[in-house]
C-alpha cells in the first residue's frame, strides 16, 4: 500500500518502517515497560516519561523509554 501512494522509492519506504517502529503507542510502551496502558499514562502526566502529542493521540519514542529505564535502574547491593 505504502508503494502505491508514496511511490516506488525504497529508501522512503525503508525510513517510514524504521520510524513506525520507533514510535510506540500507549499500549506498546506499556508491553514495553512491563506495565499497563494506564501506568504509562500516569508516567506521561507526572511528567516522568517524554512523549510526543500528534493531536489527540500519544506516542512514545523507543530511545525514551530506553531512557527511562536505564534512569529507573537500581543496581543490587552486595
């Protein structure tokens, strides 16, 4: 579909797909994080967890929350 309406050029078709999986919805980030849609949410409204807003919706970047975990991470004590 994508070839179709952006025409038959594979580096634009290869960028679009590397960007759509850079860009996680709510959901995704949640199966991501190992918590619920809802968790991220909160994450986003305590300011916590980067997000971009296209309109209504929410996405989340892959490098921010590899980001935030690696912010969250506790090393174990010996």
């Amino acid at each position: 579909m994508f070839q179709k309406t952006l025409g038959h050029n594979p580096g634009h078709s290869r960028a679009v797909a590397e960007l759509a999986r850079r860009l996680y919805d709510v959901r995704q980030a949640g199966v991501f994080l190992g918590v619920s849609a809802w968790t991220v949410r909160e994450l986003i409204w305590r300011g916590d967890l980067p997000h971009i807003r296209v309109g209504r919706l929410i996405r989340l970047d892959l490098r921010d929350l590899e980001s935030f975990i690696a912010r969250n991470r506790t090393e174990a004590s010996s």
